[in-house]
C-alpha cells in the first residue's frame, strides 16, 4: 500500500511539473506580480450594437450549447476596431498550437490541492500523566485492567505538533463518472483518506459513490478535518467511531425532487471501524478461545436529511443509524498481557440538527448540535490473574452529544464555544453494571483568524473533564486545561464550502 | 416499523421517476438575481425561474444552503455567470444535486461568460495577487451593451431546450431588445457626460461600465481582490486623491464601506453606493431598473 502512494505521488508529480512548465512556456515573459493602483489605459470592451439585429437564423442555426461564443464574426463589423485583443489572443494560441506537443496532456491534469495542518499545544499535564488518561467505557478501557499503549486523541502532545498534510486530486474521470481522492501525509506515514468515485450521470436523482471515504452518518463526520469549526473532533465522535467513520464500501443517495432538500441513504461498508466494529475474529495465546471473523461486508449505514429555509435561517435536520458486528481486540491473543476483546452486534444511532442565521453577506451565526446512542449487545472477555481467557455476556449502552455555536462576526474572524458530554455510561458484564463515571464533559471556546480562505489561524482553549486515571480499582477524575494555536494552510485548487 | 418506511419511500421514489412524464413547466435555475430577470424577460411564464444567490450578497462569497440543492435537483436548465464567479459555492452544491441534466457540458448547462469577451486576463495567476480570475474579470455583465448578447444566448438555449415555445422566445427577445435599445440610448446619453471622470472603486466590479462610458479608474479601496483594506493602502491611495480630481468613490453594497467613508469625508469626495445585482438595492427590481437605478446613482 505504502509503495502503492509512493508511485502515485511520483506519477502526480511527473505529471503536473512538466505540464505546469509547459503552461507558461519557457520563453514566456515572466512579469513580476505588480499591483495596479492605476489604470488609466482604458481597455476597449467589444462592440455588441449589432445584438440589438433581431435574432436571424444564423444565430439559431448552430449554438452547440457549450457555453461557446455562438458568432466570432459579431466582433468584426464594428467602428472603432474594439475587437483588437481578441482575434489577437486567438492569433497567439493558434501560433502557440503549432508549436506546442501534439500529444500534450497537461490540460487533464486533475486538480490538485495540498493542505497543511500544524499546531502548538499546551496542558498542564505532562505528557508522561496525559498518556495513562483514559474516558472509562468509552475510549481505551473496558474496566480499567487494560493498558495498552494509546491512539488518538491523546496521541498529542505538548508543543509543536505536525498534525497532518493532505494532498487531495479531483477530476471528471469521463463522461460518467468522477473521482476524489485525499492522501494524508504525516511526518511517519501515508494514508488514503478517502480515493473514491462517483456517478455523474445516473437519472432521477441517484447517485453511487464507491472506494474508500468518509461515511455522511451525522453531521460532522463526512467532513475533513480542516473543514472543522474546532480544532479537534466532537468527544462522542472519538468515542464512538475514534474520531471519524471512514471505511472502504458503496454508498447510494437519492435527493427527492421536492422544494425543499430531502435526502436518503444508504452505504454497505466494510466495517472495520476499530472503536465500535470490526471483523477480525480473534483467539488467545493457547486458542482455548476463538470468536470467528464476522460476514463481510460488516457494517450498514443509512441515513435521511432535510433542510428548508425560513427567511435568513437555514435549518438542517438528520437522522442517521449504522449497525454492524465488532471484533474488538485488545490484546487478548497475546500471552502475559492482561488484554481484553468484545464481540457484539452494534448499532449506533444519532441525530442532529443545524441552525444557521445569516445577519448579512458576510456575518452568520451557527447553532450545531448531535446526539448519538450507542448499544452493544455481545461478549466481552477479558484474562485473570492466571492468564485465562474469561467471558462475560456483555450489554453496552452508551450516549454522547455536543452543542457548539459558531459565529462568524466579520469578513475574516470567526468565534465558537462548544460543550461536549459522553452521557450515558452503562455498561453491565453477566447483568452486573460496571461501576464507571458518567457525564464526561468538556468545554471548547475557539476564535480563528482568516486571513483569506487558504490560510487560517486558530487559538483554542479547551477544559477537558473527561479525563480519568486508574485509582484503586476505580476512576479519579483528572481534568486538563489544553491551548491550542493552530494554523491551517491551503495551496492549490479552490476548495469550495459545503454547507 | 421497517415497511411504514419502506412504502412511502417507494412511492415516493417511483413518483419522482414519474413525475417528468407528465407535461410541467420548465424550471430555470440561475446562479445570480440579474439573469432570472433577464429570463422572465426571454421566457415571461412559461417557464419557472429561481435565483440562488441573493442579490445584496457578495457575488464571490454566497453562503451555499441545502435548499439550493433541491433547486438544482428539480432544474431542467442552470444558467450561471461563469469565469470563475461561482467557483467558491457552487460546485459541491450541483456535485450534490444529483441531476444528471445540468452538469457542465450538458444541454441543461449555460455558462454565460463563453458569449462574451472578458478583460483583465490575467498573464501570470499567483494568490499573491489576492483573489484573482484567471479567466478574466467576471463582472462583465455591469454594462448595458453586454446585456443583448446575454439575453439572446439564453433565448438561444431556452429554444434549444424547450424548441415547442422557440417562436415566443424568440419574439419575446426582440421586444425585449427593441426595448433595451431605447432605454440603453438614454443611459448611454446620461452616462457619456462622465466621460473622463476619474474614479475610485471598493473592488474592480464596476470596470466593464468604467470602460464603456471612458471613466477613469484611479485605484481600488481593497489593496488587492477579496482583501479588506490596509492602513498602507489608504495612505497610498490618499495620495492620488491629493494629486487628482476624483469624483466618485464606487462602494459596493455588501463590503464594509468605513474606509470609502473615511476617504470621502476627508476628501470631500461623493461615495456613491452602486447596485451590482438585482436586489442590491430596494429600487433595482429587475434587470431594467437595475440600470435604471445605477445610472440615476451615478448621474445625480
């Protein structure tokens, strides 16, 4: 896979470098990047009178409809020679045919945009205590007996981080289809984000998305992450799906022909979320326990959205429910570890709802809130003291929101708070409830600084009170304050914003 | 609990599939207030048409709403300005419209900016620049000889896709050009009198008309497209309104107009708030007195 990317990224670059060169000519003049205070040079504008001609037969005859000048000839009869430029520029691109390769392909080079995310972190913990942190039920630990080594979020750690870098392309692959694909970099690896294409043409409003991407359950979850009002991902999303569902299926959507936006559906994946699915069966050290793999695909996931407009107030609405089977292991297969492993049918259910004011052209506010319930039903096992696999029937229920409000107050500054709340923490092994701690909040304020909209910088202050540490056989809350300066940069093609 | 859901959505899916077999009116989608005017000029009735971006907004910035999408889904026929105009909002908008019949290339698709010659192409694009075109300067339709052509592209697409009422549109089109040619000589007689006027714009979105009538553009508020002005680039502009005579300062009506206002008080220099689209401004209703009034701004 890795020295999949590598050819990729080297076939891109071989591609786009020469055809860039060849763009702009070796010979052509370089002029320097100037600032026109001052111009008064008038360009001449063509002459359109002969327009006001009633429409003939030649202007019906022959517009191919492709958004091409219908007459070139229109320019020519008109007083005071107006049309100068353009049959001059025609006269150079023609010359410029002639010249350049036949078998150019530089105009097929799909778009391509780089993004770089890069923060300076700070907590009053040292990363040594912040990394034996843990959410109890939710993010690492089952009961507090496994410790294995920790993923994200508490993979970030105090000062200079190098968050990621994503290469994305995107171009209409033929009349049918297109494709996308976002490659993250970060400083140890490479990873396909998301590469999938998608039906251009399908009829009454179908269409067929197929390869690996962000599955669009929720609200929050189809975007990236530079496209996030705040810095990190909502707490119900880490603890559910480890920050974002993202898996290699089909998915299908239908946008019904109404008057307001309604839209429906439904994705096949593969399922191998590892924070609440999983295929992968999995036996311990001696094989005196085996779960099988589970069926693939694993994982479904449908979902319904409407939106309607009430003067200045957009209002969007979803409901969304993913069910699947999880194989999770940790460290149960390996000898000496006390490691623990669930099998368990899954769902996950959530809502959410978007309220979002525009005051003017340029200010808005934006009320943005999710819930999302999570019910496991399955066996969970975990090894004792003699390193014997035991197991335990396993009823998991398990709630999560976030409330955020985001305002954007002038052209270039934008400012947010925003309340998460892990909920409900029920988790009861052979009908015996866990004794675990429920209602894990944290609190998030942002402002962020666009300078325009390829480069952003964003401080963050975050109370974290989800944070537990291990303490005699129970959980004591250990609650961090985080700063985050954040700043978040984009050359390339021009990303437009989604709603 | 499944098939409750189930059943509605099947009908309602097979009525969407039947739905364009019986006889509707066309539905014309357009990106920007100005050419829905000029269609309900081109198609009256017979056609229904809908702007998404609203015409006192930003035409670079328009805020993209789900609700947009459902228009485009239901469209038959989307007819955008073009030259990189809606290049910040539209795209993943028809991306999630799901309709096959107004993608770029199709029957259904109209990009205005291919019937008309732009200025400003731009021979070397860096961002450096600011935000820049580099299909040329977009705002080409603020010009009352341009409006014609744009009108008889679309009385040309509008037949080409509904070829039942091709005779009305094409009848509709000259009344409405006999029309325009009476009303654009009075602009043009009114406007020709600031011939020479040396002026100052918030962003270069008034050029096209500039040129037309040979103002003269002295300089831009913003420092470069899409940035909000600088100190710097007041003071630098403070000495061409010391050394010249300007008359105008154009403001647009959705950008913070403090440093137009500073610069007209201490100059003395009339700042005149110019409607770019329909709706900018209460009296530009349509596409006629949206010129009507950007003349009478401009001439009072």
């Amino acid at each position: 896979m890795k020295r999949f990317t590598v050819i990729l990224l080297v076939f891109i670059f071989s591609v786009a470098i020469p055809s860039l060169r060849g763009q702009d000519g070796p010979d052509a003049p370089k002029e320097p990047a100037q600032k026109e205070l001052r111009d008064d040079s008038p360009a001449d504008l063509p002459n359109y009178d002969d327009d006001d001609a009633t429409l003939e037969p030649r202007n019906e005859s022959k517009d191919p409809g492709n958004g091409s000048p219908d007459e070139p000839e229109n320019y020519d009869d008109e007083e005071r020679g107006a049309a100068r430029t353009a049959p001059k520029r025609d006269a150079q691109s023609m010359k410029e045919g002639t010249t350049s390769s036949p078998f150019s392909q530089s105009q097929f080079v799909p778009d391509i945009s780089f993004v770089l995310d890069a923060s300076y972190n700070h907590r009053d913990r040292d990363n040594e205590i912040y990394k034996t942190q843990l959410r109890p039920g939710f993010i690492q630990s089952m009961s507090g007996e496994a410790e294995h080594e920790h993923v994200a979020p508490n993979a970030v750690m105090r000062g200079f981080n190098f968050n990621y870098a994503e290469l994305t392309l995107y171009s209409v692959v033929d009349p049918y289809f297109d494709l996308f694909a976002a490659i993250e970099l970060t400083t140890a690896k490479v990873l396909i984000e998301e590469a999938y294409f998608c039906t251009t043409s399908l009829p009454f409003g179908f269409q067929l998305k197929t390869g690996k991407f962000l599955s669009s359950f929720g609200r929050i979850n189809e975007q990236h992450a530079h496209n996030w009002d705040f810095y990190d991902a909502p707490l119900v999303y880490e603890a559910f799906f480890g920050g974002d569902l993202n898996e290699v299926g089909v998915r299908a959507t239908w946008v019904a022909p109404l008057d307001f936006y309604l839209m429906i559906g439904a994705e096949a994946l593969q399922g191998a979320n590892a924070a609440s699915f999983g295929a992968t069966g999995f036996a311990d050290h001696n094989e005196t326990m085996r779960v099988r793999d589970s069926d693939d695909p694993n994982l479904g996931v449908g979902y319904i959205k409407t939106s309607f407009d009430n003067g200045d107030l957009t209002v969007y609405m979803g409901a969304s429910g993913a069910y699947g089977r999880s194989r999770i292991n940790h460290g149960v297969d390996q000898a000496g570890v006390a490691g623990t492993a669930i099998a368990a049918h899954s769902h996950v259910l959530g809502a959410d709802l978007t309220l979002k004011y525009q005051f003017d052209s340029k200010r808005y506010l934006a009320l943005q809130t999710e819930y999302l319930y999570r019910f496991m039903d399955g066996a969970y096992y975990a090894k004792n003291e003699t390193d014997i696999v035991e197991e335990y029937a396993l009823v998991k229920r398990q709630s999560g929101l976030y409330a955020q409000l985001v305002g954007k107050f002038a052209m270039r500054w934008r400012a947010g708070i925003r309340y998460d709340l892990l909920a409900v923490n029920d988790i009861k092994l052979d009908g015996i409830k866990e004794s675990l701690p429920e209602s894990l909040p944290r609190y998030s304020a942002m402002v962020d600084f666009n300078a325009t909209e390829f480069s952003r910088f964003r401080l963050q202050y975050n109370y974290d009170h989800s944070m537990y540490v291990p303490r005699d056989g129970s959980f004591a809350s250990r609650p961090n304050h985080e700063v985050v300066l954040q700043v978040n940069i984009t050359i390339g093609a021009h990303g437009a914003h989604a709603f | 609990m499944k098939r409750t859901v189930l059943i509605p959505l099947a009908v309602a899916m097979i009525a969407s599939v039947a739905a364009p077999l019986r006889a509707e009116r066309l539905k014309v989608v357009t990106t920007y207030p100005y050419i829905a005017s000029i269609v309900e000029q081109i198609a009256k009735d017979t056609v229904r048409v809908d702007a998404l971006a609203r015409g006192d907004y930003d035409p670079h910035t328009i805020v993209p709403k789900p609700s947009f999408i459902a228009k485009l889904r239901k469209a038959h026929l989307l007819i955008i300005n073009g030259a990189q105009l809606e290049i910040g909002w539209l795209p993943p908008l028809l991306k999630q419209a799901n309709n096959a019949s107004v993608n770029p290339g199709t029957r259904g698709f109209l990009d205005l900016s291919g019937h008309v010659t732009l200025i400003d192409v731009p021979k070397s694009v860096s961002r450096a620049q600011g935000d820049v075109h580099p299909d040329g300067n977009p705002h080409y339709y603020i010009d009352p000889h341009v409006i014609p052509r744009l009108a008889r592209a679309i009385c040309t697409k509008l037949s080409e896709v509904d070829s039942r009422n091709a005779a009305m549109y094409k009848k509709n089109y000259d009344e409405f050009a006999a029309r325009w040619k009476a009303k654009r000589a009075s602009w043009d007689a009114k406007l020709r009198r600031l011939k020479a006027a040396k002026v100052i714009q918030y962003h270069k979105n008034m050029d096209y008309l500039l040129i037309r009538y040979g103002l003269v553009r002295m300089g831009t508020v913003e420092p470069l497209p899409g940035i909000p002005p600088t100190s710097k680039h007041i003071a630098e502009l403070e000495k061409i309104f010391e050394s010249n005579t300007i008359r105008f300062i154009l403001q647009d009506v959705y950008n913070a107009d403090d440093s137009s206002r500073h610069l007209s008080k201490k100059f003395g220099v009339k700042m005149v708030k110019v409607p770019h689209d329909v709706g900018a401004v209460r009296e530009a209703e349509g596409i006629f007195s949206l010129f009507d009034e950007m003349v009478r701004r401009l001439t009072q």
